[in-house]
C-alpha cells in the first residue's frame, strides 16, 4: 500500500520548485506586497524552468507529467504565497487548459506553447461587474460582423488582468433561447487589440501583489480564429475550466494552512509567557491540534479528488467539497495562527498577517462558499 | 507509479454486498425492537461468525480469512447501516478488542483455546482496561495482578466494558507489581465462571442493546496460562492497539453519520412547512451540504489513516509517529462530526426530533459516545500535539 502519492520523479521536481521559490520567490514577496506589484518575469523564469506546462502533454510545449507534478508545483509556491500561488495558477490551472481542451493547433501554437514558456501571461475572464458566479447572466457580448466578431462589455476582478497577453474568455453570443446556458461562447481575446482597456487596477485587502482589474471592451474585433471550441458551448466549456480551477486553488490553499500552521506552532514553541514556551499550555497546545487535524483531514480529501482528476474523473461533487473544504480552513487556520502569534500575527507585511488577508479571498474567489453549497445540493437531489 | 493507491479491490466489493445483505436480514429490520427490549439475541454472535464476518481480519490458521484490513473496514463500515449502535459495539468489543489482542499476543494454546472459538462466534470476548478511577489514563488503574505460584490472583473493579456483561471471557489489565510506572501492567484472561468474578449490566443512555457492564474482581485466581503476553508487557500491548481501535471507530462514525444524513434528508422532504417541504428552503439545503463535506472530509482522513495501518500491518515501514497521529486525527474529527450531523438530523425533525419512535434521537445518543469512548477528544488533542511538539499534555 503506497503512502504517498508522489513518484521519486515527483520528489525531485519538489526540490527543484522549491529552490526557485526559496531564492527567487520568497525573498520579494514582503517588498512586491508592498508595491501592489510583482515583475513579469516571474512567469518567464517559471518558464524557462519548465514550471508551467508540467501536466500539460509534449506536443502541446509542456512536460508530459501527471497532475500529481502540478500539485507539487502548486503546492510549493502555496506555501510561500497565496497570492504568488493565485497568478501563476490562473496561468497554469485556469487560462491554458481550456487552450489544450478545446483549442486548433493553431490556437496552440500561438497562445499555449508561449504561455507555458512563460512569454504569453493569459488571464480567465468570467466575472464582470454585474455577475460573478451566475455566469448565465453575463452581458459581455461578441457579435458576427462578416468574419469577424465584435466584441464590448467589460470584465471585472481580473486576475492579471493588467498584465496579460491574452484573456480566455466567456463571453454572450446569442440568446439563450430555452436554455438558460446557451448562447455563450469562449474566445481567446488579445489585450493589444484596439478598443481593449484596463479601466481600473483595484486596491484588494490581500493577495496585494497581484493585479485584479477592471476590463473593458469597445468594439475590440476579434478575428474567427479567436472563437475558442465551439459557438453555444461556451457555458458548458467554462464549468469544464472550473473544475480545474477549482482543484487547483485548493490544492496551494491547503498548503498555505499548512505553511501558516507550522508558523503558529514553531513560534508556539519558542514565545514564552508566564515562565513557559505558549505551546506548553494546554489550551494552545489543543488548539494547534484541532489546526493540524483539519489540514490533515482536508489535505485527504484534496488529495482523493486530485487522484480522480489525474484519472481523468470529472467529479463534480467532489471538487465542489473540496473547494468548499479548503476555503474555510485556511480561513480558519489562518485566523488560528493569528490569535497564536498575538500582535506579531497581526504586524503588517508578517508572512502570517499577510496570509491571513489572502486566505480571505478563497471563500469568495473561484465561486463562494455559497455557489459551492448550491452546486452539491443540486448534485444531492436537495435542490 | 504515482496516484493513490485503491483500497478497495473487486473482491472487497463483493464482500460489501454480502456485508450489506447480512446487515439488511439479520440486524436492520430487528433493530428497533432490540432496542426497546434493550436486549439483542446472543445467536446473532454466532451467525455473524457462521457467515464469516469476524474472520476478516484474522488468518486461516486460526479460521479467519485474511488478515485483510481493508475487508474488515468493509464489515465495520456496513454494520453501522443496521442503525442498532450497541449491538455493533458488543460486536465490535468481542472481535476488535477482545479476540484481536488473543490474536496478537496469545501463544498457540490461548490460540485455540480462545482465538478460534471467538472467530466462529461462539465465545464472547470483551476487554477491561477503564476503571472508576482511571479511563484515558491508563497508567492509572488500580486493578492488582499478585503471583501466588503458578497463578495469578486478580484484585479490582473495571466499568464501562462494552460486552462485559454477557462475554465469556475478559482480556484484564492488571498491575503485576507494586512498583509504579506504565512497565508494571500485565494483561490476563478471565473466563465466566471464575470464583471471586462477578458483574453487573450498566444502563447507559445510548447504546441501549449494549450489554456494558462493571466487572469485580475478588481474589479471582487464574493460573500463568491465562497470562496474555509478557510480564510488564500489557501498557505495550494495549497502546500499539489503540491505533485500530481508533480507526476502527472512525469507520463507523463516518458510516454512522452518512445515515444521520440520509434520514435527515428523507425527513426534509416529507415534512412539510410554510407550504412546502423543509428541504425547499436553502438553509437546509446549505446546512446538508456542509454535514456531506464534513462526512466526506473525515472519509477521505480515515482512509488516509487505513491505508497507513494497512502498510503497516502488510511489512512496509511507517512511523509509528505517523500511524499514531493519523489515527488520532480520524478518531477526533469523526466521533464529533457524526453528534454534529446526528444533531442537525434530531434539529430538522423539529418537535418530532425528541420522539422515541423517531430513530433520530436514537442516533443521536447513540453518536455522543464517540468523543467519550476509546480515549476522549481531549486525549486524542493532547496526543496529535504532543507528535506536533508543541509541548503540553
């Protein structure tokens, strides 16, 4: 019985992920925090190191392995950075998959193999400023004109939505006509094409390093080949993509509540009040202990839908749990540590302050606590 | 080779579907009336050991058909389906604590002489660790052990032993000298019958059909053949049990909680509110949604903690550490999880919630002994931190 899901392959691949993060990484990320801002070429040396296409197939510009190798990825940078975590998993895990799912080899060619070498930044264009979770609602639409489409609306809480090179987008088509989800369409949209805009970069509480924008399109044209899969199956294609996602943020979720957890109890075990280290206290002591059993626990189940993901299992049910799970730990979690560094925990720019915002945004990014409670009641029969 | 290894195969889905026929005829449709009589028949020791279902974990030489862990885990997760909590527990006190310390480390004569009968289901096992005075502690007991030639003469009290009322046999632990320490504790066997062993039934608000006894023990004299395991060596014995135990109940807590959940749900649908049924209203759907990924959380820490005791059990090298810690997470998290879901099961009945026709309140009661039984949450805290070594106990 194998204990762990990783290869000696996938060990190797660990070491190497966590020197580039441990030397290129986390030294910046206290200063880009502060600047609201990190350098591009973040994403060109994940490149070059081959950090971004690792599950993604050979022929396609990426490494050929398993998902267990993004989750190695995913989880080392997590552990550091929730916000790092966040920008390069909207690269890897939410604006190229569909590119190989559903995209031409000329589409390939152009937006993945550059995006997996780190030259292209893509982002995933879904909420805009009236919808977020109910994408049937979006008002975003492209329009036939010959052929070409004409594209305007706008998309708000953008993950590198300032920075990227291209947008994978839902976007409205038609009219649902019976069916709530039809009529919208995915596209690759270029962000150099006139009438695209960043109108605003928002100032977040957390995950300040990362840009989160406000997009707007003005009768961008888009050429046909920016049509991403098929015409209508646009809805259908972005649930595909959310899945992913969804994985994905709840893999380096729970390794950033693992990371917060193990800050809590190292410094547990060296703070001293009342003539002892805080850990000794039983109350602390317990309370490290509920922490480290919920990481454990939901450490499990992530792991158990990443297995059925990697095996090709689309399962719904159990990345909707996991989602759900793993936002309400490192919420908890985080918070925990807080309460357990005392004002050390809440120091601005401390990696646990820091975190703590950041772990906030993962109950409400990628569908909120509620979206995920609405999907497994559907899949319940509940509702 | 990378991913998480099965552990179930086909033949475990075939012994599922033979768990679940036997727990669907014999123990399901009786379990409410069990209940009222506060009584199961002892026959269905025998029957459960007929059709095989104690042998899971032991090993042909002794009349088993394993050691297969993962089957067993099947037979533990499809008894708590027959919702009649303190037959599984006499059950499970007989064949997961009793019979497997026999397993472990009885000699070849205690073997046959208590192993296999207990496997076929015709002698019934308990063990008796908790006192008055000491539960979790188990450094703690009192219960004295004193050479007198070639026997053993037994002095002490033990409570809450679940099937020690009715068993056939006690596995006893006992202090075998005066000096103090955990080094000092040694396990007997104690058959009905003894001169000087006597008992009594334990009425218990949950758990009704368990026959939970208190055990006295006045100069109860057993020869060294009784001697379960080496002098000092019953401390040893008893933790390195603990892990299965543990797991053991997680196993049934999460089985246990997936029918509060499910007789939760079926009560939402029928009872209707405000003009529609209680599951129409989003709060409750949300509510349900939340206990199915608690359930299914502490599914997936449970089976990370099998797999783990699997490995152990089959040769491969884990630390101990880590069996340890993983399996008292499992058992902290599920026992409290399966009151949680058991409770909002009780909460959505409403006033009917209290009714004794209803099975809610029965599993509920029945699922707050979780966090007491088999060392208590607060025990299971103080042992994940002390692996975490953040310090106190």
């Amino acid at each position: 019985m194998n204990l762990s899901p990783f290869s000696e392959e996938h060990d190797l691949l660990r070491k190497s992920v966590a020197e580039w993060v441990d030397a290129e990484i986390a030294p910046h990320v206290p200063a880009w925090e502060a600047a609201g801002d990190f350098p591009n070429d973040v994403f060109t040396r994940a490149g070059e190191l081959g950090f971004l296409g690792l599950a993604f197939p050979e022929a396609a510009g990426g490494h050929g392995g398993d998902y267990w190798a993004q989750v190695v990825f995913l989880e080392e940078v997590g552990r550091i950075s929730q916000a790092i975590a966040m920008v390069l998993s909207v690269q890897t895990d939410m604006a190229t998959p569909p590119i190989l799912e559903f995209g031409t080899e000329d589409q390939i060619d152009r937006w993945l193999k550059p995006a997996l070498r780190g030259e292209l930044i893509g982002a995933i264009g879904i909420t805009e400023p009236d919808t977020g979770s109910d994408v049937a609602a979006i008002r975003t639409r492209a329009v036939r004109d010959g052929d070409h489409w004409v594209l305007n609306g706008s998309k708000m809480y953008i993950t590198n939505g300032a920075r990227a090179d291209f947008i994978t987008m839902v976007v409205r088509t038609g009219e649902p006509e019976g069916d709530p989800r039809g009529g919208i369409s995915m596209f690759i949209v270029e962000t150099g094409l006139p009438g695209f805009s960043v109108s605003e970069k928002l100032d977040k509480a957390g995950m300040r390093l990362s840009d989160t924008a406000v997009l707007h399109m003005d009768d961008v044209r888009l050429p046909a080949e920016a049509l991403l899969g098929t015409e209508g199956d646009g809805f259908k294609q972005i649930m595909w993509e959310l899945q992913g996602e969804r994985i994905g943020v709840s893999v380096f979720g729970v390794a950033g509540a693992r990371a917060v957890l193990d800050e809590a109890i190292g410094y547990a075990g060296v703070r001293e009040a009342f003539g002892s280290p805080i850990g000794r206290f039983q109350a602390v002591s317990h309370r490290l202990a509920e922490m480290a059993t919920e990481v454990e626990a939901v450490q499990a189940l992530v792991y158990e839908c990443c297995d059925l993901w990697n095996r090709g299992i689309y399962a719904t049910e159990e990345v909707a749990m996991a989602k759900l799970a793993v936002g309400q730990l490192s919420h908890q979690v985080a918070d925990q540590a807080v309460q357990t560094l005392g004002g050390a925990g809440l120091v601005e720019g401390s990696f646990i302050s820091r975190e703590w915002l950041g772990m906030r945004i993962g109950r409400i990014g990628g569908g909120s606590d509620e979206v995920q409670r609405q999907i497994l009641a559907r899949i319940m029969g509940i509702a | 080779m990378s991913g998480l290894e099965p552990l179930f195969r086909e033949e475990h889905d075939a012994y599922r579907e033979a768990a679940r026929r036997f727990v669907a005829n014999e123990i399901a449709p009786h379990a409410d009336r069990w209940e009222d009589a506060r009584e199961f028949p002892r026959e269905l020791f025998s029957r459960v050991g007929q059709t095989g279902f104690f042998g899971a974990k032991f090993s042909e030489e002794w009349g088993g058909t394993g050691p297969d862990f993962a089957a067993e885990a099947v037979w533990i997760e499809e008894l708590s389906k027959g919702l009649s909590f303190g037959t599984a527990a006499d059950l499970g006190a007989h064949s997961q604590l009793a019979a497997l310390y026999i397993d472990r480390f009885g000699s070849v004569e205690q073997k046959e002489r208590w192993l296999r009968p207990s496997i076929d289901g015709r002698l019934l096992g308990a063990l008796a660790v908790t006192e008055p005075g000491a539960g979790s502690d188990v450094n703690g007991i009192r219960t004295t052990a004193r050479r007198d030639g070639h026997n053993w003469l037994i002095n002490g009290s033990k409570v809450f032993i679940t099937n020690g009322s009715r068993c056939d046999y006690v596995v006893v632990a006992a202090r075998s000298s005066d000096r103090p320490g955990h080094g000092e504790i040694t396990l007997f066997v104690v058959e009905e019958g003894s001169p000087g062993f006597s008992r009594n039934r334990i009425d218990l608000i949950a758990w009704h059909t368990s026959h939970t006894g208190e055990l006295f023990f006045d100069d109860v004299r057993v020869s060294d053949a009784h001697r379960l395991g080496d002098v000092g060596a019953g401390f040893r014995h008893i933790m390195a049990n603990f892990q299965w135990e543990r797991l053991m109940m997680s196993l049934s807590a999460v089985s246990m909680a997936e029918q509060s959940l499910q007789i939760a749900i079926e009560y939402a649908r029928e009872r209707h509110v405000f003009g529609r049924p209680v599951i129409g209203f989003q709060v409750w759907q949300h509510r349900f949604a939340d206990l199915a990924v608690r359930i299914r959380t502490g599914k997936a820490l449970t089976y990370r903690a099998l797999r783990c005791h699997i490995a152990a059990e089959t040769g491969a090298e884990v630390p101990r550490e880590q069996l340890v810690r993983l399996s008292s997470m499992a058992k902290l998290f599920t026992q409290r999880m399966a009151w949680q879901v058991a409770d909002e099961c009780v909460q959505v009945h409403g006033g009917a919630g209290a009714l004794k026709e209803y099975r809610a309140q029965r599993l509920w009661r029945d699922a707050r002994v979780g966090p007491i039984g088999g060392g208590t949450d607060d025990i299971m805290r103080n042992i994940i931190a002390r692996t975490l070594e953040v310090g106190a106990g």
